[in-house]
C-alpha cells in the first residue's frame, strides 16, 4: 500500500535514539492517556483490525531499515 504524506499533515519527528545511546531507558515509550482511552474504547474486532495495520507498518518500517543498513548499499566504513 501507498502512504500519502501531504504538507497539509502534521510532522512527526523521531527522537534522535542513534546519536544518543540509552534515550528509551532514560525516555521509557510511554501511551498518552487521550490513546489508551481510544484504545480501550474500540471493539474487539476494531482494536484487532488496527494491531494489524499497525503491525503491517512496523514490519515495513523494519524491512526499510534493513535494506538501508544492507552492507553493499551502506557500507559500515562509511559509518566510521
């Protein structure tokens, strides 16, 4: 699936975990009350339906960082 990204969207800048060694042990992730409350609010079959969707963009997430981080395409040298 495609995901549109249009200016008109609110941004959402990841914390800079690389640079900074131990930013979630000092940052735990945590679950604003405002979410749990949606959360716990949905139906069974609703929360089901989004666990999915939002594991689907986890694995994509991941897939995306392991082909970046694949040694022909970047080098560790490079990272020194």
């Amino acid at each position: 699936s495609v995901v549109d990204l249009t200016d008109s969207e609110a941004k959402f800048v990841l914390p800079n975990c690389f640079g900074a060694r131990g930013f979630l042990e000092k940052f735990p992730p945590a679950v604003a009350d405002t979410e749990k409350s949606i959360i716990l609010g949905m139906t069974p079959a609703a929360r089901e339906a989004q666990l999915v969707r939002d594991t689907a963009v986890v694995m994509w997430l991941l897939e995306t960082a392991l082909v970046l981080n694949n040694e022909e395409t970047c080098p560790a040298a490079e990272l020194k």
